[in-house]
C-alpha cells in the first residue's frame, strides 16, 4: 500500500491550482495547470497518493464504471514507480487523459478517507500518472500480433465508439470508425470547450490509435452516404455508438424567437472559431456585449458560460428550476453514494450569476423578432414538484437564451431504420444485456443505448460492447467487459 500514515501526516486535499481568472479569459487554452515532470506538480501529486488508504474494500473501484484500480497505482504513484503506474491505469481505462480532466470523480464520493476527513485527490494523481506516461514515451501504440480477418464498423466516434475501437483493434480485428464530422472524437471535440479538454489531448490518444491499426473515415453521413445495408455488407459486425443528441426542447410562449437556441447550437461553433484561432465561424451565434440566460444548471450550462464570458458577454445568467443543492452530503444521501452537493466549476469561478428555484414563464421579444427578455417566476418544491411562488414574475434581460435542459435520445435517422434497430419507451435504442440487437451482429453502445450520461460510462460501454463483439466474431474473447447493458441501465 502507500504510505501506511499518509492519510495522518498529509491532512490536507491539494490540487493543481487554475490560471488566474483575469488571464484565462482572454484566451481558450487549458484551465487547469497540468505540467508533467515538474518537480513541485509530481510532489504534490505524490504527497495525495501517499493518502490512500489501500482500503480492504476499496469503494472507489467499486464507484468508478471502469473499476479503476485507484488503490494500486496511487501506490505506485506514490513510490514514484510512473511505469508500473500507467500500467495499472491502462488495464481498465482508455483515455484517463480525458476523464481526468471532465470526470465528475465518482471514485472520490465512494473514497474511504471521505467518511472523517478529504478524499482522496483520485482524478488527479489519474491524470498526473496518465500525462507522466506521455510525458516520458510509455504510452505506445498496441499492435495486434495477428489478424482475425474479420471487420468492424463503428459507427460515431465519441468515447464510446473510440473506447470500442480500440479494444477491437487490438484484439485483431479490422475497424473502421464512421464519423458524420470533419475529424473524430464526437462531443469531446466540438462539444466540450478547448479551455477544459484541448484538442491536442484528443489528438494524441488518436495517434495512437492509427498506429494500432484503427481508421477513420470522416465527413461520412451513414444512412445516407453509406446505408446501413451496405455497412452490414461489407463488415461482419457493426457498433452504433451515436451518441444522445436530440436536445430537450423549453415549450414556453416566444421559444421560437431569434435568440433562443439550444446549448449544443452555440457550444459547436464556438469550439470550432476556438479551434481555428478565435476566428467567429461564419454565422455564428456570439455573445459579445450581450445578456446571456443560460437556462440548465448542469455541465453543459456551465460550458456556455465559460463560453459567453471568454467571448465578452456584457452579463451572464445561469437558471436553475431546482433549489440551490447543500454544501455537505445530506442524511439522504449517505456514503458512499453519489451526493447531491452544490458543485462549483471551473466557469462559475470566472464570473456569471446562478439562480436557483426559477422557472422561465415566456420569451419576450422585440420589434424585430429577436429575444430581449425573459419572464420568469421562483418556484418551491411540493411534494417533490417545482410549483410556481405568486408574486414573483420579473423580467430577465436577455439577447441571447440558450437551452442547456439536457438531450432525450438519439437522432431519428434513416441508419436505424435500415439497420432495422428501435427506439424504446425511453427513447433510448433497444439492446439486450450483451449490447446485442434483435439484427445478428448489430450492437449499441454508448449513450444511444443509455440515454444521456457522463465520458466514463460511455468508456465502459464501449469496453463492454467490444468484449461482446469480439465474442460474437471469434466464441470467445480475452477483452474485459466492466459493465453489462443491465447493469449500465441500474446505475447512476
């Protein structure tokens, strides 16, 4: 284990510090001052992995949807023994680059030392080992030794569709990544702000993944350009992995106003102009000198407004229909489960207002057409639903509104229905427990089968469902299967 007073002599949670908020915001590199090799980051690094507990029932690994050996390589972070370390970090995870960086850290909820004092800094000694690896060349392309003569279509490159890929490639199989968007990646390329994930982070888990053997056929519509009869044609087994996309619609009078969009309608121009420079795109929705309403409380709308404050928004609002969650864990939501805590990102560090228990009521517009306001109300909850409070309209400026309410499932597309695959009573795609369909050979993954969720379950899935098609293309497979659909479906 790591160091067995750990936990006694270093009390105190330490993580890397962000830029100053003055100097982010003027541009859209890295929040967070992540920097392999230097001597005071791997001290601190080591000093948080020296507190783990190396707890007989280790509930971060239990926690995490990849069963991540957290207690292992601490140890072996702690001992400074990098190798060993990224090792054991590999054996269940794919990109722990990525979720180091937006994982909510389900581990550190479940984290033994939590129960009387700070958990356990997991995600970042994670990321620490993970940026080590690149940082000293360990991190190296895994050849297949032979080929299976068998091919594989994923089809959506998100982490689902990459974290499949990989595992497939590796077992031998011929894959090929199907990708509607000029490059791959998914949501972690244009969904995500570049000043939490930049897309060199992307581009060097890709790398690797080329040199294994994987390809990516970009600026592909399939079920358009390539049917789904042609897919299942030329491969012996397909992966849908397209993700959860429709956005959750705000059915108020004035919704359809100039002004009012959904989240992921702002968030992917804005990447892309981020991407190339800062440079606007072409029509491109900005929220320079205006009043922006962010309605959503969750990561997505946090995103937009560390969007909108680094394009120079003259004011940003967050809004939220529940009450403002606690600080501490509540009697309801005992250790270890996942708590409802009032989060603090890095965004709202930047600058903006959240307002808690509101309710948008209608979108005023003006002469023209566009959004100038919105008329909200406070609510209190009743029985568990939010009720409207009397008194309480007022009107909230705003040029630009921006849906951030979450996504309800995947596109309608012509893939699906040529595929012969269904959307559910949960607007999910239905599977079986393998990830399996009712069409031979045909698999889902990811959150087209989940519903909307976070980065890691879409990493276990992907797993999960390349351990099920291996098995479907040669009887068997050596590939770990962390999760199944059943149990993906019961948990948080």
């Amino acid at each position: 284990m790591a160091d067995p007073k750990g936990f006694l002599a270093h009390r105190a949670r330490e993580t890397p510090p962000n830029r100053p908020v003055p100097v982010r915001l003027l541009d859209w590199a890295e929040v967070h001052g992540h920097r392999a090799g230097h001597p005071d980051d791997v001290a601190r690094v080591q000093r948080q992995a020296s507190r783990c507990m190396d707890c007989g029932v280790p509930f971060c690994h239990h926690a995490c949807p990849l069963g991540a050996l957290a207690p292992e390589w601490n140890d072996l972070a702690w001992r400074g023994q990098w190798s060993e370390a990224a090792e054991r970090l590999h054996v269940t995870h794919s990109f722990p680059e990525i979720t180091g960086r937006v994982c909510p850290a389900l581990c550190e909820a479940s984290c033994v030392l939590g129960l009387h004092d700070e958990a356990v800094t997991i995600r970042e000694v994670e990321l620490a080992v993970a940026e080590e690896a690149f940082d000293r060349e360990l991190v190296v392309p895994h050849v297949p030794q032979r080929l299976t003569g068998q091919a594989v279509a994923v089809v959506g490159s998100g982490p689902a569709g990459l974290a499949a890929a990989q595992q497939l490639t590796r077992a031998g199989h011929t894959v090929v990544v199907h990708e509607r968007a000029d490059a791959p990646g998914g949501l972690l390329r244009y969904g995500i702000p570049e000043y939490k994930l930049e897309k060199r982070v992307l581009d060097r888990r890709l790398a690797q993944m080329r040199a294994e053997g994987t390809r990516f056929r970009c600026g592909v519509e399939v079920g358009t350009d390539l049917t789904g009869e042609e897919l299942r044609a030329r491969f012996d087994a397909v992966l849908v992995c397209v993700g959860s996309t429709v956005p959750r619609d705000l059915p108020v009078p004035g919704r359809g106003l100039a002004g009012v969009l959904p989240a992921m309608d702002y968030l992917v121009p804005a990447n892309r102009a981020a991407l190339a420079g800062g440079t606007p795109v072409p029509g491109q929705p900005l929220a320079s000198g205006l009043d922006v309403v962010v309605i959503g409380g969750g990561d997505t709308g946090a995103d937009c407004l560390g969007t909108a404050l680094r394009q120079g928004a003259r004011s940003v609002t967050q809004l939220e229909i529940m009450p403002e969650p606690p600080a501490a864990r509540r009697a309801a939501d005992p250790w270890p489960v996942w708590p409802l805590l009032l989060r603090v990102s890095s965004a709202h560090e930047e600058g903006g207002e959240r307002a808690y228990a509101v309710t948008t009521e209608e979108v005023l517009g003006d002469a023209d057409g566009r959004v100038r306001a919105l008329r909200v109300r406070d609510v209190r909850l009743v029985d568990g639903r939010p009720e409207p409070v009397p008194g309480t309209d007022r009107e909230l400026p705003a040029q630009l509104v921006l849906l951030a309410l979450g996504f309800t499932g995947p596109e309608p597309s012509p893939l699906l229905e040529q595929l012969g695959l269904v959307i559910g009573g949960r607007r999910t795609v239905e599977r079986h427990e393998d990830f399996g369909t009712e069409v031979p050979g045909v698999y889902v993954a990811g959150d087209a089968g989940r519903g909307q969720s976070l980065v890691v379950w879409a990493v276990a899935e992907g797993r999960a469902a390349a351990s099920a098609v291996d098995s479907y293309l040669s009887g068997s497979t050596a590939l770990p299967a962390p999760v199944t659909a059943s149990t993906v479906a019961m948990r948080p």
